[in-house]
C-alpha cells in the first residue's frame, strides 16, 4: 500500500510533505501544526477502536486478561501506555465536549489523557475552554490539583507514604556511597528547603568545603557544581544534627523560623467542596494542623490580592496546656513524646476552634493515620478520645484480650486456626496473635485465665 493511499483511507487530509530548501519557517510551521492537528484526530480515533475492542472483549480471544495486555502485545507499547489509552478511552464515552474537540485536532492526547482524570466531576466545559488555550503542562497541573481537591486523593497520598524509602549502597572500591531517598511531595519539599538553606549558609557557618557552581574542573573532568553542592548541604545538615540539641518539648531540632513552603489551594476544596490543591486535601490538612499559616487571597489568574499576617494556629501558650495535659502522643498504645503536633478534631477550616478541647497531640505516624491513613478520632460523652481504624473498628486504650481475638479466629484442640463464621477475613495482626496462640493451647488457655483474673 503506498503512503498517499494510506493518506487517504486514514482521513488524513494532509498532502505529502516534501523537504525542500526553499520553504519559509512559516511554511514548516504550518506544515508541522497541520500534522499535528492530523496525528490528534487519528488518535482519537484509534482510542475510539480500542473502546469498541475492549466493549465486545475481543483481547479474551488470544487469552488476555484485559485490553491493556493484548494493546501491549498487539501495539508494541508499554504495559503503562496501553492501560493509560484503554482507561481514556472508556472515560470519553461519557465526555462528548472533550471527545468533539480531540476528534477535530483541537487537543492533544496528553491534554485529553489529563482532562479524563477529573472531567467526571467538574464542569468539562469550562475545563475544555481551559485546555484550549493552555500548554499541556498547564492542563496536566490544574487537573492533578483538582485531582487532589477530591476525597479520592486520600488514597494517593497513603500510597505514597507506604512506598517512602531509604536505600544505601557502598561501593568500597570507588570509595563512595551512593544514597536513594524516595518520599511523600511535601516531605521531599522540606528537604530540598533545608539543602538551599545550608547551601546558602555556605563553609563560614557549616564547616564544610562547597564545590563551585555551576560546573569546575576536577582532575580534567568536569562535574556539575550544583549537584555537588547538594551533597556537601547534606553532609552539613547531617553534621548539624549529630553536633545539636532536642528542643525543649521534645520536638525536632529548634532553629528559626524562616523557612516556608508555599502551597496552594482553592479555600472552597479546603472546606469540603470543589476546587484545587497542589497537594491531597487530608495531607494539607494534615500540615496545617499545627504551623504557621500566611494566607494569600487571589483572583482567577493567581495574582495576589492580600496577603495577610503571619499566624499560628496553636499558640505557645495553648501548646503548653496541650502537653501538661496529654504529655505526649495520645494515640493507644503510643509512648512517643518526640514530634508530635497538634490535631484537630474538627479542622478549623470547617469551623473548628483552636482550644484546648478540640485539640489533642499525636506523633507524626499517627498524625499521618488519622489524616491520610482513613482512622478517625472523636470525643465521647466523657472527654475521652476514641480512635477508630479504617474498618469501624475501636482502638482500645489498653489492647486486646484473648477473647476479643477469639471472636474472629478460635484455635482449634488439634492447633489449627478455623474461622468462627464462614468467609470472615479478620485482620493481619489478629491473624498472627491466633496464629501464636495456636501452637500452644495450654499457653492460651493460662494466658486467657491471666486476663480473666486480673
């Protein structure tokens, strides 16, 4: 088949471009938009395929699990691009603005790719006349902040603190070690705050030798001098810290309060209702629960209007009662009396007051749960505070009994471990205690007579 017959049975209506050295930029430009505007709709019309594809199951006939893996294989694109096409495809079925819009060229894939996102929940023409006029960066933001604006992103944020880690690897021949750090956005953010910061504070007040910026010579080669001042702002904090001092409240390391993160969000997502966050909702909550706040009020385009004073929403002094009367983490079974904040039982920005009553102290683990983890805190009818997990289920402030276990999980005479009602699933760390429970029922049974009588 040749290309112009190709060109032609496509829909394309772009004439073969042949390079010629007497063509303006303007020309190319023309030639490349046009093209472009061609590649938009084919796309579309591709997904268009994959969605009928995917509707009669035609990937179940080469024994696929899903449409993903037969695109995969049949395309030859990545596992993550191919469920990417069959998601936005399925998700413009319910889309006709967007869906018109890509069809005639007007949007790119990656603009599209992103309105699917959160065009189900927000008004898709006012995002549709947004993604004509912006860059597909620009669409891809303003959709992840509305993205984080939604119960939903609760769920983004939790992901992304399970999968913090810190890896080291020596490499004693090279004499160096190389160190990977993968954190939650805004936790990352605080540490690219404290590197510019000892950075900026340079050998006079660390100690440490800094390379030069941006690049230098190092025995004829040449090294990327920003880098290397990263890591020598590294080894300075580290250096600081093993050299300082706890604060008094047991809190982190006391130093001066100018350093900010800037975070932006709608005060309409804030309280519940639509809008955009440059973070998941329960995890700005979460960071504002205990700081200093500076709010700036601005209009449509982001332009200030006011910028209003600095304040904290625990006081010094409210901070003080809060520790004279939890003197630490509150959450059950919790002995951490170092970085804890102060939390909100009903945030303030749906009208929760900073006082004594509506506060109480948790470590930064449990600070996380209650916000982005799906446990919940209230108060009884006494004062006292009850903590739940993400099932329903009531943290008791003195753990377990044997019998409480039994209710999910019975270890049987023959030390086996059987359900007391069919299809229960009971939870991991109830598992395990009937698990140890049933190697040895005589312990059990002395362990479960202990707690009767005590």
């Amino acid at each position: 088949m040749s290309a112009n017959l190709y060109r032609r049975q496509a829909g394309l209506s772009v004439a073969a471009h042949r390079p010629s050295d007497d063509e303006s930029i303007d020309d190319l430009d023309a030639a490349i938009c046009t093209l472009a505007s061609g590649l938009n709709a084919e796309t579309y019309r591709l997904l268009t395929l994959v969605r009928r594809f995917d509707d009669r199951m035609g990937w179940a006939k080469w024994s696929f699990r899903n449409c993903a893996e037969w695109l995969a294989w049949r395309c030859g694109v990545s596992l993550s691009a191919a469920r990417e096409k069959v998601r936005t495809a399925q998700a413009l079925r319910d889309l006709p603005q967007i869906s018109a819009a890509f069809a005639d060229g007007r949007l790119s894939y990656t603009k599209v790719r992103a309105l699917t996102r959160v065009a189900a929940n927000h008004d898709a023409d006012a995002l549709l006349d947004y993604a004509l006029r912006a860059t597909a960066p620009d669409v891809e933001e303003r959709c992840r902040q509305l993205g984080n604006a939604e119960p939903e992103s609760v769920d983004v944020a939790r992901r992304a603190w399970e999968r913090r880690s810190l890896t080291l690897w020596r490499d004693a021949r090279r004499n160096v070690m190389s160190i990977r750090v993968e954190v939650p956005l805004e936790e990352g953010e605080l540490v690219a705050q404290a590197l510019e910061r000892a950075a900026a504070a340079g050998e006079a007040a660390t100690g440490i030798e800094f390379a030069e910026n941006p690049l230098e010579e190092t025995d004829g080669r040449a090294r990327n001098g920003w880098c290397a001042q990263q890591a020598d702002a590294f080894v300075a904090i580290v250096k600081a810290y093993l050299g300082g001092t706890p604060s008094a409240e047991g809190g982190a390391m006391s130093c001066a309060d100018h350093t900010q993160v800037v975070i932006h969000v709608d005060e309409s997502a804030l309280r519940g209702g639509q809008g955009r966050s440059d973070l998941p909702i329960e995890t700005l909550k979460r960071l504002t629960c205990d700081g200093s706040l500076i709010t700036v009020i601005e209009d449509e385009d982001g332009t200030p209007l006011d910028v209003g004073r600095k304040r904290r929403t625990v006081t010094t002094a409210l901070r003080r009662a809060l520790w004279a009367r939890d003197r630490g983490c509150t959450f059950p079974g919790c002995a951490n009396k170092r970085y804890v904040d102060g939390h909100h039982l009903h945030h303030w920005s749906k009208g929760g007051e900073s006082t004594l009553d509506n506060l109480a102290l948790l470590c930064t683990h449990h600070h996380r749960l209650l916000h982005e983890g799906g446990f919940t805190v209230r108060r009884d009818e006494r004062g006292e505070l009850i903590f739940r997990r993400r099932d329903g289920r009531v943290i008791p402030r003195f753990g377990y009994r044997l019998e409480d276990m039994r209710d999910d999980v019975e270890p049987s005479a023959e030390g086996l471990i059987t359900m007391r009602e069919p299809g229960e699933n009971p939870s991991a760390e109830v598992r395990e205690a009937a698990g140890v429970y049933a190697l040895s029922p005589s312990v059990a049974a002395k362990r479960s007579s202990a707690v009767r009588t005590s």
